[in-house]
C-alpha cells in the first residue's frame, strides 16, 4: 500500500511538471528523485548515532522525462564521487503504462533497500533536459531499447 501511494506521489509530481511546460509546446522538464538506501552492506542512512561517508554509499536515482506523449523512466545507481555513477537504464517508455512498468515496478522492486528521498525538504529536482548533460544518453537508450540493459534489481531468477 505504502509502495503504491509512493509511486503516485512521484508520478503526480511529473504530471504537474508536464502541464507546465506542455500549456508552452515546449517538452524540456524531466523529474529526478534521489533514494537513500540501507542494508545490511552498508550502515543504515537513518543511523544518525554514528560517523560515515555518505558520498561512498550508492543511491538509486529515477528520472521520468518524455518527449512528445511518450515518458521515459530511467534509473541508476550513484553516490556523491562521480566514479562511483553507473550507467543510466531504461525501465520503461509508454504513452500511458510509463507508471505501472516504470515508476511503480521501480518501487516495488527497490522498496526492501529504499531507506528514505535524497533530500527530505527538496525530494526532486526539476531538470532542464536541454542542458543535463546525459539527455543524449537517455535518447540513444529510448532509441536502442530494444538491446537495453537490465539492471541487477530487475533481473528475473
């Protein structure tokens, strides 16, 4: 239940960003929402009692961003060093199933490792999809997902 108010959180959010920009013609907003993780691999980001780089632990980051009336749902691990960035994947790229084979599937899929957002009073940011510096990456992923890569959370065994 939890999971699922979640996911509508966030994609509610990306609706609101679209209205904006689609009342101007113009599809420049993508939505990036960064999750804090805890396991048992690495100390808890709700331990506030002990000492511990924040930046080496990964985090998930999903963006939701469209062109035209399709959205695209990317995720990726990363952390504060730019070494430790993985490769963006594509979850899911709809018209309309964006949500449930994108947001929600994310969710329900990392809700066991998701410890808390990134940031708790700024839980998103809104990019400028015409000045992030992976926008081409996302295009060439949308453009060859057929041969797209699954991440290691969605690997069915």
């Amino acid at each position: 239940m939890l999971s699922y108010l979640f996911s509508e959180v966030i994609c509610e959010k990306y609706r609101d960003i679209e209205e904006w920009h689609n009342k101007n013609q113009i599809n420049t907003k993508g939505l990036l929402v960064g999750f804090k993780l805890g396991e048992a691999n690495f100390p808890s980001c709700l331990d506030y009692g002990k000492s511990w780089d924040n930046s080496r632990y990964p985090k998930y980051q999903l963006l939701i961003w469209g062109e035209a009336n399709y959205v695209g749902v990317f995720m990726r691990e990363t952390a504060l060093h730019p070494e430790l960035k993985s490769d963006w994947f594509l979850l899911a790229h709809h018209d309309s199933c964006w949500r449930d084979d994108g947001v929600r599937t994310f969710i329900n899929h990392a809700e066991d490792h998701i410890c808390t957002f990134d940031g708790l009073r700024s839980w998103f940011q809104v990019l400028n999809m015409e000045e992030y510096e992976y926008t081409q990456e996302l295009k060439d992923l949308i453009r060859e997902r057929r041969d797209r890569k699954i991440h290691p959370l969605f690997e069915r065994g």
